[in-house]
C-alpha cells in the first residue's frame, strides 16, 4: 500500500475509533471489568517500586528513554566514515529517534487540552464526578482540569512502532511492529487495571501514534 494511501486510510480509521467511543457506551462495559463494585477497588493499585511498576511503568519508561538516547547515538555515530555499514539505517535511526520524541510530545498536549476525566474520577467508579466524554462539554461548577485523554504512558510503546522503517527485512519489520504493539498495550493495560485510562484513551494513542510514523517518514524520506 502506497504512503498515502496508508496515510488517508490511518486517519479513517482514527476518526471511526474516536466516534465509535463516541457515541457508544464501550469504555464504560470495558472497564466494568476491572472494578469490583463490592469492595470499591480496581484490580491493581500502583505502588512505586514493586515488581509490576519496574515493568509496566517506571521500568520501561527509562528503558525507553535509555533507547531513545542509544538511538540518537547510532544516528550520529552513522556519519563517521568508519561505520559504512551504519549508514544504510541512518533513515531509518532518525524516524525512530523521531517517533519516541515527538509522539509522546503531541500526545502531552493532546492531554492539556481534552480536559477528559479517568476512570477512576467517575461517580459509576467511585469517583466525585460525572463520566463525560472528549465532544461533551465540562459542567461549569467542576474546577479541576484533567489530563486523562489520549493515553500518555502508552505513548512511549507505540513510538516503539517505528522501528517498522528501521529494519529492512519485511519479516524483521513485522515482528518488530507486533512486539511494539505489545509493549504498548501492556503500557496502557496497566494503567486500565487502576482506572487511570479508558480502552479508548490506550486505542486511540496506538493509532495517532501510527499516523504520526507515516508523517514522520513521510517528512524524512
């Protein structure tokens, strides 16, 4: 498929996901599942420094950073004459570098400017207010500001998508592109299973995440 077309068909997709969460009640049935309504609790709660955080949160946030850094290294170590074989991948180095920088970035913003409330905010999850939606508007009486939506720890694993355009194998792309998808769901699971994100917040990431590869590569190659 042509990057264009790939392009327009991403964007169909991310606006038939977003008003597909929209105008239905799935978040809400989805997210039922990990909330006991007995004991009035989610199914994980985070606690700094336990197994589960080193691998779904503050672990793999600074291994990807750690990568971010490796990335940017190889890219600029590719120029030196000594490293031919480094070269054919420069392009490739600086989409990934790209990604990881610019894709949580947006999705930062995007997150400043929805005002979309957690899960765990919600009065159907315990919370002190009303479940309201990206298109619904905030009632007045309610101050706080929250940055619940996209997905924004999910952000730094589906970067990790851009490694598709690093490898030159197509079956080297594929897995890479699967264990990316992985990694990012696994992000975003996590932070579902305490009622930090809605099933939309983590999908609608993975595909904007996507949409800004293509643009990305569109830009660099």
């Amino acid at each position: 498929m042509r990057l264009n077309r790939q392009i327009t068909v991403t964007i169909f997709c991310l606006f038939s996901l977003f008003f597909l969460f929209e105008f239905t009640n799935i978040d809400i049935f989805v997210q039922n599942y990990f909330y006991d309504t007995a004991t009035k609790k989610w199914l994980l709660n985070h606690q700094s420094g336990s197994l589960l955080d080193m691998l779904f949160y503050t672990g793999i946030k600074k291994a990807i950073i750690v990568f971010e850094v490796l990335i940017l290294f190889l890219y600029l170590y590719s120029f030196r004459d000594s490293v031919q074989a480094l070269k054919e991948y420069r392009r490739g180095l600086l989409i990934v570098w790209l990604s990881i920088v610019v894709i949580p970035l947006v999705i930062g913003i995007l997150k400043s400017v929805t005002n979309v409330p957690c899960p765990c905010d919600s009065q159907h999850f315990g919370g002190e207010y009303p479940y309201i939606r990206v298109l619904e508007s905030i009632p007045q009486e309610i101050i706080k500001k929250f940055k619940c939506y996209p997905a924004g720890h999910a952000s730094g694993g589906f970067a990790l998508m851009s490694l598709f355009f690093l490898f030159k194998e197509q079956k080297n792309r594929y897995i890479a592109l699967v264990t990316a998808i992985t990694i990012g769901w696994s992000m975003g699971l996590y932070k579902m299973l305490m009622g930090h994100h809605y099933i939309s917040h983590t999908a609608i990431t993975m595909i904007l995440a996507w949409f800004l590869i293509l643009v990305i590569y569109k830009i660099v190659k």
